[in-house]
C-alpha cells in the first residue's frame, strides 16, 4: 500500500479549514489522520471560544499554579481526565471571544459570588492566558528575556 507523505495530507486537510465538522469527521478516521487535523482544528477557535465545553478542555490544562489564582474564589473546576491532546499547543490567537466563553461556563455552573462578577472573570481569564503563555508552541518563547 502507498501512502501520501503527511505534507500532501496537510495540503489537503488544510483546505478544510473552513469546514469544521467535515475537518472534525476526518479526525475520526484513524490515528494518522486524528494527528494531522487536531493541529489545524485547534489552530484558531475563535467562534468556538463561547462554547462551554471548550472552556472546560482549557480548564483541564490548567497547573497548580494557575488554577491558585482561582481558589480565593472557590470555584469547583472540571474533575476530568487530562485531554488526549495538548490542544493549547495549537491556538495560533486568542479573541474577545474568550471572555464570552468564560460568561457562559461562569453561568452553566451557576456560580453564585460573593464578590463582583468582574472579579471572578478577570481571575479566570488570567490563569487561561497565564496557561495559553505556558503552553504556547508557538509564538512565545519558553526562554526568558
């Protein structure tokens, strides 16, 4: 049997980028396949940002350090096992989106604080970014300045 060299299934994977679910279908065909297409699925999430469960995907990914940010504010985070993927490694950009998500899962767990909501949020939304820094491939480099 011949197989393509993955720089042609790149080529061809990556001209669905705009078709989400058909990229995602092809995910599930095999293995080989799964680890070409999670890097451009990932790559730029965007309008996905607002979806819950995408927020919880990133809340997994959070270190000690970073989900310490959020234990003033006693905040239950999901009790999951880490994700197949380092999923973070592939977000090329991060939007006004995040916010949105981070609202939308704040609700869905129906959080009831003590303090302002703003607060809560901007804790969040540091220990994702702090996380997105960490895990960033990238654009951001590990090393210091």
């Amino acid at each position: 049997m011949i197989t393509l060299p993955n720089e042609c299934y790149y080529m061809i994977f990556n001209n669905l980028r705009p078709d989400h679910k058909n990229l995602f279908l092809c995910a599930l065909v095999n293995r080989h396949w799964c680890r070409l297409v999670i890097p451009i699925l990932w790559s730029d999430p965007e309008e996905h940002f607002t979806d819950i469960r995408l927020i919880r995907i990133f809340l997994l990914t959070l270190n000690a350090e970073e989900q310490a940010l959020l234990i003033p504010f006693n905040i239950t985070l999901p009790n999951h096992p880490k994700p197949l993927f380092d999923y973070t490694n592939y977000i090329t950009s991060i939007n006004n989106y995040l916010y949105y998500g981070i609202r939308n899962w704040l609700y869905d767990i129906k959080y009831k604080p003590f303090i302002t909501e703003c607060e809560l949020e901007n804790a969040v939304k540091c220990s994702l970014i702090t996380m997105f820094l960490r895990t960033s491939n990238r654009y951001f480099s590990k090393d210091p300045l």
